[in-house]
C-alpha cells in the first residue's frame, strides 16, 4: 500500500532496506538484528513503525524473533538425518555444514536406573558421561550427553580426553563400528543453562533426541541424549 502521497510507506522502505542488509550480506544467518531502538534512531521513526517492518521479513522467513532476545536472521535448517548410522560429522558434511564439537564435561559417575537399563548394566555401574555442544558452521545447534558404560568400554574416558568423535573414540577401545537401535524424539523446554548455550531465551521449544547405540556384539555401547534447536535442525527419520 501506499499512502496519499503515493510514496512507499515507511514500514514497507524498512524492510527493503533491511532485506537489502541481508542481500548484501551486512548480516549472516544467526546474527542478531541491531535493536528495535537502534533501527528506531538509524531510520528515524517510532520502534512500531520498525516491527511493522521487521514482522515483514518475519513473514517472508528472512528473519526469526524469540521472545526477549530479539530478532536474528534466519538460517536454512540443516538437515540431519537419524537412522541406523548416526555419524554427527559425516551428516554436517553431507548437508554442507562445517562440523564442529565443543566438550563441556567429561567425568565418570553412577549409571541410574533409567541409564543402566538402555546400556543393559547394572544402576549403579560406572558410565563415561560425555557432555557438549554442537555447532554448524560456528552455530550452536544443539547439546548433547552420551553415556559409556565402563564395564564394557574401560578406556573410553581417556579415549575422549584425546578427541571430541565419538567414533573415534570408540574405534580406539574396540568398537570398530556401531549401529543405532533406537532413537526416541520428545519436544521439551529450554532450560536457562541449555538457552545460555544455545543463544535461544529460556523456556525455547527444543527437540530431545534419546537414542541407544550397540556394537557388531549387540551389546548397547552408548546412551546418547540430544537436545536440538528446532528451528535450525530438519530430523529426518531414515527406514
């Protein structure tokens, strides 16, 4: 629409100029889009008439707002598909990702009841509890804990002291190869720990994936948890 004047309206010259931002690559998906003060004081114009605006982009998928954090520019999601082979860098690789994984902890403790019937041991038995976090091309996409149970796998906390894959690691404790049995998805809230990693606002819908991986033996050799940004993953379930 256009006014009396016949001149574009205002809100309408925002998000050209804000779409233009994007085109010539002022801004990059994840980034933040300056505030709606700063947008108010860079066009001149009241912070509604810059919603108005940026609520267009929103429309178009250019750009995503999240509760209390703002408006960021919207990255195609990846896709990463779940099947009998999950392979974390092979599946970023594959969709044109740079992979990367930031450990947060590693420690030994007690398996609970839950964890020790995925990984078939007994509650109480040592696991290699794995925690970090995910990123696609310097992205956060995700947090994860995988556990390890010991009786099976005695070396693999030193294994993962020496490299962040997994598959790697358990290549170097005698799991030549491993397939996965299971996986169960669940949407779940952000936690302000999660929402600290992941640059969402707490209380962010994501994606728990919990997922069991066995050796050529059959026995469970990993219990893994995933907790993904639902708006920067596509799941693929593969048959």
């Amino acid at each position: 629409m256009r006014d009396n004047s016949g001149k574009t309206p205002i809100w309408k010259a925002i998000a050209n100029a804000l779409r233009s931002d994007l085109a010539e690559g002022r801004y990059i998906p994840g980034d933040k889009l300056p505030t709606e003060a700063a947008l108010a004081d860079r066009f001149g114009v009241n912070r509604h008439t810059v919603r108005h605006g940026i609520s267009v982009l929103v429309e178009e998928g250019l750009v995503r707002t999240r509760r209390g954090a703002g408006a960021f520019v919207a990255a195609t999601p990846t896709d990463y598909p779940i099947g009998s082979r999950v392979r974390f860098h092979e599946n970023l690789i594959a969709a044109g990702r740079r992979p990367e994984k930031r450990v947060l902890a590693l420690d030994e403790r007690a398996a609970t009841v839950g964890e020790a019937r995925a990984l078939q041991i007994k509650a109480g038995d040592q696991v290699c509890a794995y925690h970090g976090l995910s990123l696609a091309d310097g992205q956060p996409i995700a947090v994860f804990e995988s556990l390890f149970p010991l009786v099976r796998l005695s070396g693999m906390a030193a294994a993962l002291k020496e490299t962040s894959s997994v598959t790697e690691a358990l290549n170097a404790v005698g799991i030549a190869d491993y397939t996965r049995v299971s996986t169960r998805l669940t949407a779940v809230r952000a936690t302000a720990t999660q929402a600290l990693l992941l640059h969402v606002t707490e209380g962010d819908p994501l994606l728990r994936s919990s997922g069991v991986n066995q050796s050529e033996r059959g026995e469970p050799v990993e219990y893994g948890r995933t907790w993904f940004v639902g708006d920067r993953m596509t799941l693929t379930i593969e048959t």
